[in-house]
C-alpha cells in the first residue's frame, strides 16, 4: 500500500517536472521568434507603419531602448543591425548553454 501511495507520488512529480520543461521551453520558442523576427525585420528595413513590424518593434523596442544606453551599443554592423540588437540576439545563444551548464548541478 505504501509502495503504491510513493509510486504516485513519484509520478506526479514527474509529470509536473515534464510541464514545466515544456513550457519553459515554449516560453523560450516563443521569445527566440520574436528576436529573429527582429533582426530580419531591421536588415530588410521593414519599419512600423507595416503591421508586423509595429507588433515585433513594440515588443522588442523596451528592451533595445535598454541596451542603446551601453555606449557603442548604437554601432550599426549590417544595415540598421546594431550591436544592440545582436547583443538581444545572443540571448539565443547564451541561455540554453546557461541551462546545459548548470543541468548537471546536484541538488541536495
């Protein structure tokens, strides 16, 4: 009987642990699209008056408005592409090897 009530449990926590894999992950998807959907939409030259642009430039345009206060951050590299803007782009890069880095960590 108690092997049963412990088996459960092990399963809902695992069930739990997998939901918030998933949805970190969605999470995650959904930021990394809207990023890219940045720097391709400021290497076009696509502005805000279309209405993806408007939608992506003001969900990402806080965060750059951020970023262009480091000094050199308004460099433009290719196009109107910044160094700003490849500075968010490296989040891409860098917060999944955060996550495999600190993965193997033994929690006690």
């Amino acid at each position: 009987m108690l092997e049963r009530t412990s088996q459960r449990r092990d399963n809902v926590q695992t069930v739990r642990s997998q939901l918030a894999t998933e949805l970190l992950l969605n999470a995650f998807t959904i930021v990394a699209v809207v990023i890219i959907a940045r720097l391709v939409l400021v290497v076009l030259d696509v502005n805000d008056r279309i209405w993806i642009g408007s939608l992506v430039y003001g969900l990402t345009d806080p965060i750059i408005d951020v970023l262009l206060r480091v000094p050199g951050a308004q460099r433009s590299v290719l196009g109107g592409l910044t160094l700003a803007d490849l500075t968010l782009a490296s989040v891409l890069i860098l917060f999944p090897l955060g996550i495999v880095a600190t993965g193997g960590a033994s929690r006690r």
